[in-house]
C-alpha cells in the first residue's frame, strides 16, 4: 500500500486529496515506527538474557511473529547495539524463514 499511496500523492490532482494521502502515509510510518521499537526492544532482550544465538564474532536472533518489513532495521539497531555483524529471522508464510543480515 505504501508504494501506491506514494504514487497517489505525487499524482495528486488538488491540495485536498495530497493532504489526505500524506496523513495517510504519516498514519503508516508512525505505525512501522512502533513495530520498529517494539521488535528492537524484543530482540535486544533476547541478547541480554541469553535466548539468542550471540557470541564474540555474531549475534542472530529468531522470532516467527516479527514484522518482515521491519527485520533489516532491527538488525541495524542491534549492530549499533553491539557493533558486530547481526542476522534476524521471521517466518514468512509464503516461504519459510526470511531474514536480513547487517
């Protein structure tokens, strides 16, 4: 949706309608922003106590519930976390295990 709610604001014919999208695209960064957090704060705990894979060389960390389309930032926040290469998994439904490395 994303994508198209871009299109449609660059394509905005009046002022109205790019208002309206643009809140609209605000409303979804705002709420990607909260999964962000939320699944940060979740694996960063996962190191802490111990329920990831981490060691001196790399951490991976591992939830089947995580927002795929967040997974790349998580894993750049746990790299300014703990400045080593990280990997984080999700299922995807549609393929198995997703994942994004930094």
């Amino acid at each position: 949706e994303t994508g198209r709610l871009a299109v449609e604001l660059l394509t905005a014919a009046d002022d109205h309608f790019a208002n309206i999208v643009g809140e609209r695209i605000n409303d979804n960064n705002n709420e990607r922003k909260g999964i962000d957090r939320e699944i940060t704060q979740e694996a960063l705990e996962m190191v802490k106590n111990g329920t990831a894979l981490s060691t001196d060389a790399a951490t991976i960390v591992y939830n089947p519930t995580w927002n795929k389309g967040v997974v790349g930032i998580v894993a750049s926040r746990l790299v300014e976390a703990f400045y080593k290469p990280t990997i984080v998994l999700t299922k995807c439904l549609c393929r198995g295990a997703y994942d994004e490395g930094k």
